[in-house]
C-alpha cells in the first residue's frame, strides 16, 4: 500500500476547492514548465483554460482535479506538487500539466497567493484589480 509522505498529505489538505469557487473567480497556477489561467464556470467542473502549450487560447474545459501522477485523483482540487488533468471537452482529451508550485485565486476585489514553497499560506490582498 503507497503511504504518503508529509508534503503530499500537505498537499491534499492545503489547497483550492475549485468546485467551491464563485463562477467568474480566476485561478492563475504556476507550474514547473508553464503559467496557467482558469475562469471558473457556473456549470460544475466546467473551467476556461489558457496557457501552456496546449491551451494558446481560452479553452472549455473539464477540471478533473489533480494527481500525484498516479492514478488517484482528488476531484477538483489544485495542491502543491500535484498535477493537473483538464479534459478538451470537444477533442475527447485528457492534458496533464507538469508539477503545481504556486497558485493566486482572484475575486471581485480580493487576491489570495499561495505560495507553497515554505508550506505556509499565503495572504489576502484586498482592493487589487484582476
């Protein structure tokens, strides 16, 4: 049985709920290849995605969640060293991004860094445009 070790646990309790973010929200996730830019939908799941190689432009997506590269999965969820799956809703596709090592969520108003770097969280930056 795989037991995980301390910056996984971390990983998967020290995170984004995607699911839980208001439609409209944006989350800008810095991975070890690529910057990524998600728009939260109102349809469950359902995200706008730019970046990286494979998304040039704004793309419907399905926000699967992310792995450890395994096969285990945590639904809708961004964390430290996991990997992210968006499936091409149109092409049937799933695209796994490299390694998450930080994230900002953008409200109306309000920005929130992670940075997981040192593993602790980050801060509440009120009166900030997106």
């Amino acid at each position: 049985m795989y037991q995980l070790n301390i910056k996984e646990s971390e990983a998967l309790e020290r995170g984004i709920d995607v699911h839980r973010l208001k439609a409209g929200m944006i989350v800008l996730v810095t991975t070890k290849n690529s910057l990524y830019k998600l728009i939260k939908t109102a349809e469950h799941g359902i995200v706008y995605v730019q970046g990286g190689k494979y998304f040039i432009e704004s793309t419907e997506v399905y926000f699967s969640g992310s792995t450890f590269g395994g096969s285990m999965i945590k639904v809708g969820w961004i964390g430290y060293g996991m990997i992210m799956e968006l499936h091409i809703i149109e092409k049937k596709k799933a695209i796994k991004t490299s390694p998450i090592r930080a994230a900002r969520v953008i409200g109306n108003g309000w920005e929130y860094d992670i940075d997981w770097n040192d593993m602790t969280m980050g801060k509440i930056t009120h009166g900030k445009s997106s």
